[in-house]
C-alpha cells in the first residue's frame, strides 16, 4: 500500500467522522471460515438448511448443532491484526463508529466499543417463548438443542436468519450514521447481503468517501474511491499509520 491520495489526506482531522463496516473477510485470518468464496460455508452447507427460521421450525437439533460447530471454531479463534486497527482506529477519532456483520464478536474481543453488531452475536441465546436474551459460552453446549432454564422453551441463537428483518432501531441508528459520515472504511465483505450491501451507497450518496479493503474486487469497489487489494491483517495496520500520519502533520 503506497501513501493515501491527497483527497483522504486532507479529510482526516481529530474530529473525522469515521464509520467502519465489517463483513467475515476481516475475521477469515483468525480463522474463522467466510460464507462465500473457494471455501465459504456456503459452498458447503445451504443456508435455507441452517440459517432461516423455517429451518430452525423443522429440524432445531441440525441448526444448532452447525452453530455448536461454529461456536467450537470461534471460542478457539483470537482477534488479528486488522481487528487490533480498527480497535484503535476508535481510540484515535472521538467520532468512530464500527457496524459489524459478523456475530463471532472478535471486535469486542479486540476492544472496539462503540460497535452495532448488526447480524447478531453467537455468544447470545434466546427463549423463543419470553424473547429474554442472555450471553452463553458453553463449548461445546451440554444440550442440543438447548433450553430456558426458566420455562423450558427452546433457546436459539440470537442472529438475524434470512428471512427475517434487522433490528429497527440498530437500522436507523445506521442510517444516521452512514449519512453523517465522512470516511466509510468497508473491509472483507462480498456486499450481496442487504441492507447492509446497499450501505455503501447510502454513504457515498451523502457524500462519503470511500474506503474499500477486500483480497478481491466486489460490488463496492465501483464505487469506492480507494480500493485497497489485500489482507485486512496486512492493509489495515498500514492504513492507520497513514490515519496517524495525517493527524500528526495537521498537528504540526
Ligand atoms: P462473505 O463470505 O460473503 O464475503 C467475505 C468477503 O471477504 C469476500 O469479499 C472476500 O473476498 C473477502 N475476504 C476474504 N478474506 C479476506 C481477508 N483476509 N482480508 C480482506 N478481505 C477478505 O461475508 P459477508 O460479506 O460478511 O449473514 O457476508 C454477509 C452476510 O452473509 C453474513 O453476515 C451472513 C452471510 O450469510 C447472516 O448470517 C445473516
């Protein structure tokens, strides 16, 4: 990665509003598998099988036992470098927002706090009866499928299926957002899942400049102003040295 263009130099300031999005490139060098691509899961496994409601309705021990799997894979998995920037991306701009795709909570993990994890997270549970939801850790589970220990119910993991609609509250919270920000920095994502594909759009249509780091061209990078080919662990602690960088000689 050679030095950022003049355009994106002279938009970084201490008070840059910075949005991130993340998508499962970000996490592929941690080790957790992507969806799509040479080895994605759903090359594998079809989501109608695994990751709808009406899958959960006909057979919830197959649904869970596929998310037993990914939680075994998960729990095993450390934050890598390309988590570790944008954690201090955060650090480094007061106006930072993070909107992950990715449920395996590895920007948590990292130290990112002011993050919408948008998809969900694995480590949740929910009683399908009360709707109460509560973290669980259990690896592997002792029960499969698991159940509320309070009324018996079954429990499912509180993700957002296909088929089913995002969280309106964490929508419009995006959606503010993606219109106020400045830079929109979009890692590891193939951007073919909406809404969140169409965010993009959204921001340049506010006026956004964008910022696109993936191992291979998608959908975003037409319209991306800087597209930034390579691994998120690798590109993305370059790019934050070029962040500094700017901030430093506007502080000269
Ligand atoms: P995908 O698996 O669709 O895309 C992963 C993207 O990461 C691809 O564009 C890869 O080229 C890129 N990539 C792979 N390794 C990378 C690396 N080391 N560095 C940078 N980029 C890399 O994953 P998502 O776009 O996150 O939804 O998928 C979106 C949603 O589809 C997921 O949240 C999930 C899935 O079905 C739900 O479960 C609702």
């Amino acid at each position: 990665m050679g030095e950022i263009p003049k355009a994106l130099r002279e938009k970084v300031h201490k008070g840059l509003k910075l949005l991130v999005i993340t998508g499962a490139g970000i996490s592929a060098e941690s080790g957790v598998p992507t969806f799509r691509g040479e080895d994605g899961l759903w090359k594998r496994y079809r989501a109608e099988d695994l990751a709808t409601p009406w899958a959960f309705e006909r057979d919830p021990k197959l649904v869970w036992e596929w998310y037993n799997w990914r939680r075994e894979i998960i729990a095993k998995a450390e934050p890598n470098a390309g988590h570790r920037a944008i954690a201090e991306m955060e650090a480094l701009f007061p106006n930072f927002f993070l909107i992950t795709q990715n449920v395996d909570g590895l920007h948590r993990r990292a130290g990112n706090h002011k993050l919408m994890e948008i998809h969900g997270n694995l480590w949740l549970v929910r009683c399908t009866r009360e709707g109460a939801v509560w973290e669980n850790h259990e690896v592997p589970l002792k029960e499969i499928p698991p159940r509320c220990g309070r009324c018996g119910a079954l429990l499912r993991p509180h993700v957002v299926w296909f088929g089913e609609s995002l969280d309106p509250e964490n929508l419009r919270l995006a959606y503010q957002l993606l219109k106020g920000c400045e830079v929109l920095l979009v890692v590891g994502t193939s951007g073919v899942v909406q809404p969140v594909a169409s965010f993009p759009w959204e921001a340049k249509r506010h006026g956004a400049y964008v910022v696109e780091v993936n191992i291979e061209p998608t959908p975003i990078t037409r319209i991306s102003d800087l597209f930034l080919k390579g691994k998120a662990s690798e590109i993305l602690p370059v790019f934050l040295n070029e962040l500094k960088d700017c901030l430093l000689s506007r502080s000269n």
